[in-house]
C-alpha cells in the first residue's frame, strides 16, 4: 500500500501529548483538584485540537493511503521499528478515542468517581489515551502490542480502585483474561514474524507476505491472534469479563471500556488478523460468524433476564459487538464498512448509555431497575436523553445505530470468497431476529425505568432546575434532591447525541472515509486468495 | 419516443419535498415549539398545509403528464423517478429519492390530507395537554415518515420511514404514559410490529441481492430501487425461490404493520392513545403502510406468490381470515373505539384480499375511501368522549342517546356508518363491491362469499354500535351523571387521563372549565369541522372509481394503475449513480404491445413494471345483491340492538306504564316481546355469543397470550441462561481453571485464596500452552 | 553421556518447583521453591556449556547464582517485614491486602 | 569425592562413561526424592534441609558435568550462604518446628497439572532437540578462561551485577530494619 509522508509530525505529536500534562501533573500536589482537573482537560483538549487538525490535513481522496507515515528503527534487535500512519479505516477510530477522553475528563469534572484522588485518577486517564491512540495508529507488530498492553493497566486500576463494592473481583477477571488472550496473540505474531522469514514486523510487509504462509500454519496462527481479538471484543464465550469490568467500573470507565477499549479487538480482526492471513480469515470465517450470532441472542437474552441498568447495557454490548463481528466475518467490503461503522456508532451510542446510567446512579444511589421509575416525570430531559439512546441503540434508520446493523445483516446474505452460503443466510435470520429482542429488552428497560409515576422512594424531591453541579461523594446524605441534566452534563454529552445524529442521517460522512481503504483491504484479500 | 417529451413539472419533480417539509417542521417543533404562542402547533399545521398544497399540485400535474400520453400514445406513463446517492459502501448505492407515479399521488394527497385534518382536531382535542408540544411533534414526525415511505424510490427509503412510523407510534400511542396501561400498549405496539420488521430486513436483502446483478446488467440500476425490483421480477429471469422467500419476508412485515392475522392483536390495545391518534395512525394511514408495500412491490408478490386468477395464495388466505375473524371480534365489543379498531382490522382483510387475488386497483381504491370514512368515525367517536361521556369510550355505561345532545356528531357518524357499511352510493359501496365483485371474476368464488359474509357482519356491528352510542336512553355520563370509576373499567381504550388521574395536569383544569359539571353536549367547531369534511368527501369519493357509471367514472383507474406495457429500455442510458437529483430516463414508454406483462416474459430490451390484472364488468345484479346482504345486516343488527339494549330499561321501568293504555295493542306488543325472545335468544345468542365470543376467547386467550408468553418465556429463557449457564457454566469454567477465585466459594478465606500462587499457575501455564503452540506451528 | 541427562533432570526439578511455587502457602516454601526452579535453569546452562564447547553457559550459570543470591536476601527481608505487619507469612492472607 | 570422579573421567577419555552414567543416576535420583520431598514436606525446617541436599546434588552435576568452578561457587553461595539466609527467615519468622498442617494453599490441586503441562513439554522438546547429542567430556574447564572471561568480554555485565548484589544488600538491610 502506498505511503504519504507529509505532516508526519502529527500522529507523535498527537499520540503522545497526553503524557506532556501526565508530567506537569506529576510536580502538581494532590490537594490542587481544581488545578489537577484543569490541566487534564487543557491537556486532552490540546490533543483533540491535534486530532482535529490531523482531520483536516487527511487527504480524503486517496484514504486508502497510509498518510503521516513515519518509519524510524525503534528495537534495531528484533528489527520492530517505530511505524506510525494513518488511512481511512484507523482515522474514525483515533478520532473518537480523543473525543471520547476529552468529553470524559470534562465530565469527571464534577462527577469524581466516590474513592476520590482526582490526581491519580486523571494521570491514568491520560495515559490510557495515549495507548488508545498509539494501537490505532501503530503500523509494527511490536509497537501494536506494547501499546495494546499499556491499555490494559490503566483500565486494571480504575476498575480496580475506583470501581464498585465487587472492583477487585471485576479488575482482576479483566485483568486475567486480557492476559490471557494477550499471551496466545504474541505468541502468534512471533509465529507470523518467524513465518515471513523474521525480517520485520511492519504491517506492510507482513501483509504481503503473510498471504504465502501455508494453510495449514495460517490457520493456526489465527487461531492465537482469535484468541487474543476475541477476549478483548468479547465475543460469546470470552464475554464473561464484560459485565463485570462493565458494572464495576467508575462511569468513566464503562465510557472508555465501551467507546474504544471494545474496538481495539475488532480493529485488531480488520486491521491485522484478516489481511495478513487471508487463508486463515477464510478458514475462520464460518466460526466468527457463528460465535458472533450466538452473541448477539446470547446477549439479548441476558439483557432480557437484567435487574441492573448498567449490567443490562453491558450485555448489549455483547449483542451489539456481535453485530460488528458479523459484518467482519462476512469479508466482504459492504460488510467490513458496516462493521467499522458499528464500531463507531456502538461507541458513541453505548458511551452514551453509560453517561446516562453513571448520572442516574449519582443522583438515586441505585440502578436497580424495579426501583427506578417515572424518570421522564422527575428529569425529563434525562429521561428523553435515555430514550434517545435507547432508540438509536436498537437501531431506529436516522440514527447512528441502523447503519452499523443493517448493512451487516446485508452483507451477511452473500459471503465473500466462497464462504458457506447456507450458513450465513441462516445466520443473517437469526441476526435479524436479535434486532427485534434489541428493541424488546431496550424499550422494556425504557418502559420500566422513564414512563410511568416516580417511585415513591425517590419522589417527594421534585427535580432541581437546572444549574449547581452536583458534587462527588457523599453518601452519608442518601436521597440528596434529584436533579436534572447538570451543565457540565450537558457539555460532555451533546457531542455525542449531535454525532448520533449527523452519522444517522449522513452516514456518508464515515463510509466516504472507510470505503476506499476498506475496498482495497478486500481486493487485497481476493489477490491472494483467488489469483 | 423520448422520455424528457413527457411533460413533468414543478411538482412533480420536487415532490420529495413533500415529505422533507414536516420533517423540517418536526424539528423545528422540537427546537423552539413550547415558545411559541401556540406551543408549535401551527408549525406542525404549516408544514403539513405546505405538503398538502404541493401534492395537489403534484396531482394536478400526474393528471396533465397521463393525459398527454393518453393523447400522444396509448402507452405506459412513466413515473417521474428522482434519486440521490445517501451513501455508498462497497459498490453498493443507498439512495434517497422519490418514486412518483398514480399509486404515489394518490396517497400522497391522502395522507397529507388526513394528516391536516386531525392536527386541525387535536388543537382542539389536546388543548391544555401537558405534553401538547410533543404530541404535535410527533404527529407531524410520523405524517413525514408515511410520507417518506409513499415516495419511496428505493427499499432502503421504505424502512426508513416504515421504522419512523414505527417509533412515532410508540410515542403517540405511549403519550400519557403516567399510565402503566399505555406505556405498554405503546411498547405490545412497537414491539409486534417490530417482529414484521424481521421480514422487512431479511426481504430486503433477498431482493436486493436477487435483483441487484440483473438491475445492473440491463438497467443500469440497482437492487434496492422499486421500479427495478418490479422490472426484475417480472423478467422472467429471476430465480423463482428468491422471489417466493422475498415476497414471503415482505409479507410478513406487512402482516405486523397492517394489522393482519395472526399479529393484529396490538391494533385494539394502541387504541389507548389519544383518539387523533388512533384516527391517524391506526385507521388511516400507518396500517395501511403494510398494504402499500404490497400494493407498491406488487409485481414481486404477483411472481413470488403466483397470485394469477384463481391461484390460491399466502396473501388471500391472510386477508380473508382477517376479514372475517376480526368482524366478529367487533360484535362483542363495548369500548366504541375497539369496535373501530377491529372493524379497521378487519377492513384491511379487505385490501389484502384485493390484493391476493389479483384486484389491485380496488384494494388502493378501499384504502382511498376507507381513509375518509374511518377517520371520521374515529374522530366522531373522539368528539363524543370529548363532550359527550366525559372522556370514557365504554358505549354500555356512559353512551346512550347522544344523538340529541349531539345532532352533528351523530349525523356524520350515521353517514360514515352507512358508507363503511357500503350502502349506495356512499363510498364504501364502491370500493367494497368492487373489491368482492374482482374477487369473485378471478375465480375465487369461496372468498367472494366469505367476503360478502364480512360486509354483512360490518354493516351488523356498525348498526349495535350506532344504537348503542346515539340512540336509546343515556347511561352514565351520557346522562350527566359524574362518575370516576370508569378508570379501572376499561384498561386500553380509556384515556380518561386528565381529570383526576393527575390532579396536576392542566388538560385537568381545562375540561374543568371546558364541561365540568354540565353534562354532554355538541363539540365545538375545529373538533366539528374535520369531521363534517371527512364525512363529505366519505360520502362522495366514491365517485372517483364509480365502475357502475362507465369508463368516465373510473379517475383511479385511468390515472392510478400502472399501465401494464412493455417498455423498451432506451440505448442512451443515464445512469442512476448520477449527480445529485437526477432523474433516471432509463426507460422509454413505447406504442401499445400486448398485455403479456406478468403471464409472459417481455421480449428482449424490454422490461415490464406491472403486471396486466383484470377487471372486473360491473354487473347490478351483483350490487343489488349487495345491498341486499348490507342491508340484512343493518337491519337485523338495528332491531336485535334496540329489542336487546330497551329491553333490559324496559325492566327496570317496568312494563304496565307503557303498554296499559293501549290494551287491543298488548298482543301485538306481547308478539313483539316474542321477537325479542326471537332476535335475541336464538339469532344472536347463535351468532354473537358463541362465535365471536369463542373467537374473542381466541384472540384473548390464545394469540394474545402467545404473545404475551412469548415475551415472558424469552425472559425466562433469558434468565435462565443467564443464571445457569452464563454464571455458572462459562463463568464457573473460567472461575475453576484458577483465572479467579471461585465466586461461588464457601467463606472469603478460600475464595480469595493465595492469589500470588494463582499469578504462578497463570503465568507457567501460559508459557506451557504458548510453548506448546510455538512448538506446533514450527513443526 | 548423553545430553538429555541432564536437560532431562533440570526439567524434573523445574516441574517440581513449579508445583512448588504453585502449592505452597508459606512464603518462605515458596521461595525455596523458586530456588528449585533457578537451580534447574543453572543445571541446563551448564549443559548446554558443555554441548556447545564454551564456557558461556557456566558464566550465566555463575551469574544466576550472584543474582539468586541477591534476590534470595531481598525477597526473605520483604517476608520479614510482612511478618512483622502481620504475624503471618500465609500468602493467601497477603494477597488480602491489595486495593 | 572430587578427586575421585575426576579420576574416574580420565580413565574412560572417550565416548560414553559407565561409571559417569551410574554416578549421575544416583545423584540424580536422590536430587528428584528430595525435591519433590522439599515441595511437600509438612516441616519448613526439613523442608529447608531437604533442599540443602537437593543444592548438593546440583553441585556434584555440575563436577560430573566438568564445571568446577561453578561447583565450587554453589556449594559456597547456596549451601553456605542462601540456606543459611533460609533458615535465619524460618527462625525469625517463628514457623513452627514441627509439623504444620497447612502448608499448602487450598488449591494446591491445581499444581500438578500445570507442573506435568510443563514437564511434558520440556522433556519432549528436549528429546526432540538433544535426542542423541553425546558430550564428550573433555574434562574439567580451567578456572582461567572463567577469570579471563569475566574480567575480559563480560566485564561489564560482571560489574553490573556486582552492583545488583550491592543494591540487594542495601535494600534487603533497608526493608528488614526495624522502625
């Protein structure tokens, strides 16, 4: 694939600026919140304004480039350089990542999770943004995985100190499993590096030499990188950790974990996986696609048997990813844009969900749904917030959502590469199905949760007009008045219902960018596996 | 003859306008509705007057472009087809645009029509609601999506405004949702109809990928668009299971939206919105979208269905079931706005058994007419509640002789009666006989008798209706009388929401001062006006598809069907890929060829976009049987009601008052008494009670319960998995193999025991299994 | 003699430390186990010295040495200091600690 | 003992050593006894004691396998030093001298099969890489080229890990002081 180097400077710059505020933080004394939080928001915002201008120096005509491309000898040993670019698949990605750190460090402004230590809390948040923004941008297998596992502490520690009553439990099974599949997938890039004759680890090579590896040794070296892709999507058998990691985290946490920390497997699959063992992907295909169906009326159903708001929303994260597999394992271009697309959508969508139930917990010291009602009575703009969500989550055409699914369940009609037809067909019913409980089990919980009269364990306060924002951590007064959508609530929050929108109604926005690079990955792909 | 010689028009090349403005309007609503004097309302009224006007002319113009090619060539009229490119993914076009042929017009007009008439009701209707902004938000929402689905030009478009209906439905018929009774008849609504919608997507993707090659190769179309999904399935070349699973999944999604058995269960229960509401949506316009779609893909269910003459198909069976089931549901209702619910139902049975059996043009012309006469009924029954009962629905408690009170309201309602039961020369007289009278030319005698069976038994249930809301002595609020418990009696059709339920609510405050104390009385005119327009146009539309009175008569079928021609498909093709808004010439209407289209496959280079239905000759004796049936109906429902309902006052009144006087009148009387015994014993006790009862029974306990079951069970099943095999199974595996501390443990000593041990047998046995990999793939 | 003797051997007593490392609950076991598991890895140095004529091998065995030593003496201090904290060296009652 | 089985090794210079065979059996076999002894011992003392043997049969490999040097340095380190160090944790530590009932976590169990995983796949990757390479013994290696060594090409690490011992002992003396 060809290469552009110009600005080049951008995705360093862009990538590692967090770490520039993570060191002023450092010198900065605990006591310093107001101070602390500054920095970090001027921070993540200076690292978004790079994003937006690496948008806006993107050359949208030929996305399917590899642009601000930069190659320098990193580990000179074990031939890994320091390979960063960017083309259409990983920009929507990267970008999100930084929108999504801002808009979190801004809401955690007056939402400081209850175990307090702002300081540390931010410094983490940071550095996972810079793990975020290096896997999308790292073009060496080496790079990948190291910025893969630095994504991986600073999640282990905010689940694990600022989450619920279960955080240790929670923290440590995402931990382990991480690791777990981290462990198979090194080991399968050191195969795939010893295969190609252990002379680089850049993806360029990898993927034009990856196709000659035999089948046989293809297949299995895709069964690792599967393993290790899989835990982190989580598809159906690897998704127990989900839940948990998802209930226990602090708001900010969930937010993350849904918006990108969820799509560094699936971007992993298009990105590394599929291209670099084409016989593999095909001999998987079938498998992924099965486990993916699976997960998506695994998923529904769990959501369906939920008591809790926020394990509910986990589990359709479960269903929705299991969309997004869908589209992948079809190999198709129709179906790799739609599932690149539910990426995207899933995470502004879920992100949301997960706003929304992080605030009500604030506000009733609960999630339990049998107790929660008549929200729209008492916040009615949270309330409507809620259903926005929930209406874009399962799907509604004009909304973000629908454009994820439905050209997956398309694509899944007709296979590429001479994959089962009667298989996929089944499954695309099926998937077709698992829409139909999407709307059950969302507009159940919305039904539940927003209609009807306020419980009245929690009326009696009538919702605060808007304004003062609700500071963190004070359980001694149960019950403090319920309010509704706070100021800095709103900040956080209007860009993502805005980009559920503008994507709903425009999706051309996104494909325009991921098509080019999406159709030349898939005629890649048929180079190599019908010459 | 070249296409661009035909002449178009503003209107007609804008018409996507038509549905692009209310959805502006909506947002507007949304952004800066409540400031507005008139808390958006006018908006919504605006906007939709803005589609209503450009529909006309649009009309005006469809009318002038058939007229010319009637002049120039007895030819196929070619549909003024405009698309944009939304977006594209991977070679494959999702296009915006509009598809405007007479089937378009003509419910374009339709609905942008009804759309205007029930905002003008509802300003009056929903004075003072504390949601008043949203309900014409999503009023105006929902009038958008119909009309984004009647321009469609492409399948895609078709779910998008099918899925807007669909969520405004939830809305609307979820308005006061303080009521738990509502929230989940607006959630049983959108979630049945959400099950069809599995056919819509799977449909979808069958034709699109069915069709797409084809449409590529020979019209430089693609896969999704109307015109060459038509053109592909009557080619002769396509695959016939692609066609038969396509159509089938497609009728499917319109057995959920249009109400059809077996999933017209959640028709009734959406009755629980506000009466605009159910007259909109769910008489109107929304079931009918079900319809549309088959009316509008038709060549698709002509080949996938094989519905020829005679051919028993999936679509006839589905209506005629319909018709009849839900007419009997009809009989046993008390809530007026059920008996309009099931009688809707069962009028769509109507349509589809048009539709199944080869009867096209009169199944548009039904949802035409219906249209009229059904919103009036509907809007009738609404200004009775508003001012005549108090806002309860039930006919048997608070109803009874409000044709005094009310003259207007009863009249239009009389009228529309007369016209849904088909009595010359109203409307429905019109398009119900026509559709029976094809039904039975087509060769399928059983369902033209079962079909006459339906009409006798509508003009039945009507009539008990009429008697037991106008006529008779007032009950209940009818009376004047306030009562409150009439909350708990009726679970869906009430929307007695304002006046106690929530003391809070303004539309309280305002009925209080509306008719607090003082009984029932006329409504006021913006709640009148609609209805005596509906009613007007319900008794005279008819006359636009008159087959009795000769070619002059027949507008729809001159200005409405497709032509069934074969159509040449021009050399210079523009390709429909093309830049935005422009409009597709891939086809050229050509001098007249044989009516092949649909029984044989066109000649090379030509296309064929209809298939030829028959028509059937109207004959009189066939109408007068008709009539005949009708009027049966009406008359033995009339006197049966009036012995039935003034028997049981005549019990409490007792019978030595009235019939003493006339002492040489007390046999005849006493004879009449025996009718009674007569009517009501044998005739209903036979047909009423336990047949519709038993079906009734059906629907409740059965259909309904499945749903309902199935829902619940899945729940179950969802806890099941959920806590056995989710937590114990997969979770428990990974919990043993030592990767966490078993959850499950006894105290917290074992279970959180030795975690450094555990890192160890992590970390070794990683490296053993890796090592084991390693070894494999180098050997 | 044959190689494998040796390789053979050190797996055996790498195994066992594993076991070990794993089983025991006395961190001061665990510790001797992981001298087990250090001595195994010196014995295949030393092997493999020998296999490959070259001293390399007994170098970086002599190398482990120096540093088990050291990693002997930190690790035994760190097992003081707990038990001093608190009266017990049970590693499931450590790991209690974390959080 | 030394002098012995270096005699033994210059009678039979070539190819295979009965006697070295047999020696390295013995050893061998009293190594396995009491290591598996050391992990499963109810007496951290014996336990203690157990490995001192397990350390002394590693040294007399090493002189089997002709590393004096190393040999030496083992039985000096290990058995003078490290189990010295051992003992002093055990005694300060208070374990009890007796037997002790739990000594083994509660999922000990899942030991064994982690521990035959690792065997196996040692031993086969070992036979499948050395199946049949023969040492040849070519006697004891001379102290010199080790001192050479060190002080030559591996002198940075030399120094390097002599500092590692340095900031071991400072540490281990910071962490265990009292206060």
């Amino acid at each position: 694939m060809e290469i552009m180097t110009n600005d080049n400077w951008l995705l360093t710059v862009g990538t590692f600026l967090p770490l520039v505020g993570v060191l002023v933080m450092l010198f900065i004394p605990k006591a310093e919140e107001q101070l602390l939080k500054t920095v970090a928001v001027i921070t993540a915002g200076a690292t978004l304004a790079v994003g937006i201008l690496t948008l806006f120096r993107f050359d949208y005509g030929q996305a399917e480039k590899l642009q601000f491309f930069v190659d320098v000898t990193w580990i000179e040993v074990i031939r890994s350089n320091y390979t960063i670019g960017l083309d259409g698949i990983s920009l929507p990605l990267y970008f999100l990542s930084m929108v999504v750190t801002f808009l979190v460090i801004i809401y955690t402004w007056d939402n400081m999770p209850d175990a307090g230590n702002p300081k540390s809390f931010l410094i983490l948040m940071l550095v996972l943004q810079v793990g975020m923004a290096g896997t999308f941008v790292a073009q060496d297998l080496i790079l990948f995985f190291v910025f893969f596992e630095v994504v991986l502490l600073p999640m282990y520690f905010m689940i694990g100190v600022w989450g619920g009553e279960h955080r240790q439990y929670a923290s440590l099974k995402f931990f382990l499993y991480t690791m777990f599949g981290s462990a198979f997938m090194l080991v399968a890039f050191l195969a795939l590096f010893f295969q190609t004759g252990a002379e680089s680890f850049s993806f360029m090579h990898l993927v034009s030499a990856g196709g000659l590896i035999s089948n046989e040794v293809q297949v299995w070296i895709f069964a690792g990188m599967f393993l290790g892709f899989a835990v982190k999507v989580p598809m159906f058998p690897f998704h127990t950790w989900l839940p948990d990691a998802h209930t226990q985290a602090p708001t900010q946490g969930s937010v993350i974990l849904a918006a990108i920390l969820l799509k560094l497997g699936t971007y992993g699959f298009v990105r590394i996986a599929i291209p670099m063992l084409p016989e593999g992907a095909r001999a998987w295909a079938p498998v992924i696609a099965i486990l993916a169906v699976i997960g998506i009326i695994y998923g529904a159903l769990g959501c369906l048997a939920q008591t809790d708001m926020k394990r509910l929303i986990a589990f359709s994260s479960v269903a929705h990813m299991g969309f997004v597999m869908l589209g992948i394992s079809t190999l198709t271009t129709l179906g790799i844009n739609a599932a690149l697309f539910g990426m995207v959508a899933h995470g502004l969508i879920t992100g949301m969900l997960f706003f929304v139930a992080g605030s009500v917990k604030h506000r009733y010291h609960t999630l339990e749904i049998s107790r929660l009602s008549g929200m729209l009575k008492q916040m009615p703009r949270m309330g409507w917030i809620l259903g926005f969500a929930a209406m874009a989550s399962l799907g509604l055409p004009g909304l973000a959502g629908f454009w994820g699914e439905f050209p997956a369940i398309l694509a899944a009609y007709s296979p590429g590469f001479g994959l089962n037809v009667t298989l996929f067909r089944t499954l695309m019913v099926i998937a077709a199905v698992g829409t139909v409980l999407a709307a059950a089990y969302l507009l159940w919980l919305y039904q539940r949760t927003a209609f009807g009269e306020p419980s009245p364990e929690f009326s009696g306060q009538t919702p605060h007009p808007v304004g003062a924002g609700v500071n963190a951590d004070h359980h001694a007064d149960h019950h403090d008045e319920i309010r509704d959508v706070t100021p800095i609530e709103w900040i956080a929050w209007t860009p993502f219902l805005v980009a559920i929108v503008v994507f709903g109604v425009y999706p051309q926005l996104m494909f325009g960018v991921m098509d080019p690079a999406v159709s030349e990955l898939v005629a890649r792909l048929g180079e190599s596996l019908n010459p | 003859m070249g296409v661009n010689t035909i002449p178009s028009g503003w209107f007609l090349e804008n018409a996507w306008l038509i549905a692009l403005i209310p959805a502006i309007g909506f947002a507007a609503i949304i952004a800066f509705g409540k400031k507005l004097p008139m808390k958006g309302s006018e908006i919504g009224l605006a906007s939709i007057t803005a589609s209503l006007v450009i529909s006309v002319g649009a009309a005006v113009q469809w009318i002038q472009r058939t007229n010319f090619v009637d002049e120039t060539t007895e030819g196929y009229v070619e549909p003024v087809i405009k698309t944009w490119t939304w977006w594209q993914s991977g070679g494959v076009e999702f296009g915006l645009g509009q598809h405007i042929d007479g089937l378009a017009v003509l419910l374009l007009l339709l609905v942008a029509f009804i759309s205007l008439l029930v905002q003008i009701f509802s300003l009056e209707y929903l004075r003072g609601d504390r949601r008043y902004t949203h309900f014409f938000a999503a009023l105006t929402l929902f009038s958008s999506g119909m009309l984004v689905m009647v321009l469609a030009e492409n399948m895609v478009q078709i779910i998008l405004g099918w899925e807007l209906m669909g969520l405004c439905s939830f809305l609307l018929i979820g308005h006061w949702w303080e009521d738990g009774a509502n929230s989940r008849a607006a959630l049983k609504a959108f979630f049945t109809v959400r099950v069809g919608d599995v056919g819509l997507l799977v449909g979808t993707a069958i034709v699109f990928f069915g069709a797409h090659q084809w449409a590529v190769d020979n019209l430089d179309s693609h896969g999704f668009s109307v015109q060459a999904i038509s053109a592909w399935a009557l080619s002769g070349d396509a695959s016939s299971s692609a066609l038969l699973w396509g159509s089938v999944a497609l009728f499917i999604a319109a057995i959920g939206k249009s109400g059809q058995f077996p999933l017209h269960t959640w028709l009734p229960d959406a009755m629980a919105g506000p009466t605009p509401v159910s007259s909109l949506l769910h008489s109107s316009t929304m079931v009918v979208a079900g319809v549309f779609l088959v009316a509008r893909l038709y060549p698709l269910f002509w080949e996938g269905l094989s519905i020829g003459p005679g051919a028993i198909n999936l679509i006839a069976i589905i209506g005629v079931i319909t018709l009849i089931v839900a007419a009997l549901l009809a009989f046993v209702q008390n809530d007026i706005k059920k008996v309009l619910a099931y009688s809707t139902v069962s009028q769509l049975g109507y349509m589809m058994l048009g539709l199944g059996t080869g009867a096209w043009l009169p199944a548009v012309f039904h949802i035409f007419t219906h249209a009229f006469f059904k919103c009036a009924l509907f809007l009738c029954a609404g200004s009775v509640s508003h001012s005549g009962s108090h806002h309860s629905f039930d006919m048997k408690k608070d109803m009874g002789g409000l044709a005094r009170k009310m003259p207007i309201t009863a009249g239009t309602w009389i009228i529309s009666t007369l016209a849904l039961a088909g009595i010359f020369p109203l409307s429905g007289f019109f398009s119900k006989d026509e559709i029976i009278a094809n039904v039975g030319y087509n060769g399928y005698n059983l369902f033209m008798w079962l079909a006459f069976l339906g009409a006798f038994m509508t003009a039945a249930y009507m009539a008990r209706a009429t008697y037991l809301t106008f006529f008779g002595t007032p009950r209940g609020a009818a009376a004047g009388e306030h009562h409150d418990e009439h909350h708990g009696d009726d679970a869906h059709g009430d929307d007695a929401h304002g006046d106690d339920a929530h003391g809070d609510d303004a539309h309280a405050d305002a009925h209080a001062e509306h008719h607090g104390s003082h009984g029932p009385h006329e409504s006021g005119p913006l709640i009148l006006v609609p209805i005596v327009v509906l009613t007007f146009l319900a008794s005279i539309a008819g006359f636009t598809n008159a087959v009795p009175f000769g070619e002059n008569f027949e507008i729809l079928k001159r200005y409405v069907e497709p032509r069934a021609e074969v159509v040449a498909i021009e050399d210079t093709r523009l390709t429909i890929a093309g830049g935005p808004g422009q409009s597709v010439g891939s086809l050229a209407p050509q001098a007249k060829y044989d009516d092949a289209c649909g029984f044989a496959a066109p000649p090379e280079g030509t296309v064929c976009l209809f298939p030829a239905v028959s028509h059937a000759p109207f004959k009189w004796s066939k109408g007068f049987l008709a009539l005949g049936i009708v009027g049966a109906g009406l008359v033995s429902s009339w006197l049966f009601s009036v012995a039935l309902y003034t028997r049981r006052d005549r019990r409490l009144v007792g019978l030595t008052e009235r019939f003493a006087p006339a002492r040489w009148g007390y046999q005849f009387l006493w004879n009449k008494y025996y009718l009674d015994h007569l009517y009501e014993k044998v005739i209903v006790r036979a047909v009423a009670y336990p047949i519709a009862a038993s079906a009734y029974w059906f629907n409740q306990k059965v259909l309904d319960r499945i749903v309902d079951t199935a829902g619940t069970s899945t729940r179950q099943a969802g806890e099941f998995v959920y806590r056995n095999i989710d937590q114990t199974l997969v979770d428990g595996a990974v919990n043993a193999s030592g990767f966490v501390a078993s959850e499950t443990g006894h105290a917290l000593q074992p279970v959180q025991s030795g975690k450094v041990n555990q890192y160890g047998a992590l970390l070794f046995g990683a490296a053993a299994v890796a090592a084991i990999v390693l070894v494999i793939i180098n050997v | 003699m044959l190689a494998v003797n040796f390789l053979i051997l050190a797996a055996v007593l790498f195994s066992i430390g594993v076991f070990g490392v794993i089983a025991r609950r006395n961190a001061v076991m665990v510790l001797m186990s992981v001298e087990l598991v250090l001595n195994s890895v010196m014995l295949n140095l030393v092997a493999f010295s020998q296999i490959t004529d070259s001293i390399d091998g007994q170098l970086f065995a002599l190398f482990v040495i120096a540093i088990a030593a050291a990693e002997v003496g930190v690790g035994l201090a760190m097992v003081l200091m707990v038990y001093r904290n608190r009266r017990s060296i049970a590693l499931d009652e450590l790991s209690e600690m974390k959080g | 003992m030394t002098t012995s089985i270096t005699g033994a090794m210059l009678l039979a210079a070539d190819g295979i050593n009965i006697a070295m065979n047999v020696g390295f059996g013995i050893i061998a076999a009293i190594m396995v006894f009491a290591a598996l002894s050391v992990v499963t011992t109810r007496n951290v003392v014996h336990g203690a004691l157990w490995l001192v043997v397990v350390l002394g049969g590693v040294a007399a490999q090493y002189l089997l396998a002709g590393a004096e040097f190393v040999a030496i340095s083992q039985v000096l380190v290990y058995i003078g030093a490290v189990m010295v160090l051992f003992l002093f944790g055990i005694m300060l530590t208070r374990a009890k001298i007796g037997a002790d009932t739990d000594l083994n976590n509660s999922s000990w169990g899942l030991g064994i099969p982690v521990a035959l995983l690792m065997l196996g796949v040692l031993v086969w990757a070992v036979i499948d890489a050395f199946g049949d390479t023969v040492i040849t013994d070519r006697g004891p290696t001379p102290t010199v080229e080790i001192s050479d060594a060190f002080l030559g090409p591996y002198l940075l690490p030399f120094l390097a890990i002599s500092f590692v011992l340095l900031a071991a002992a400072v540490g281990a003396i910071v962490i265990a002081r009292k206060d």
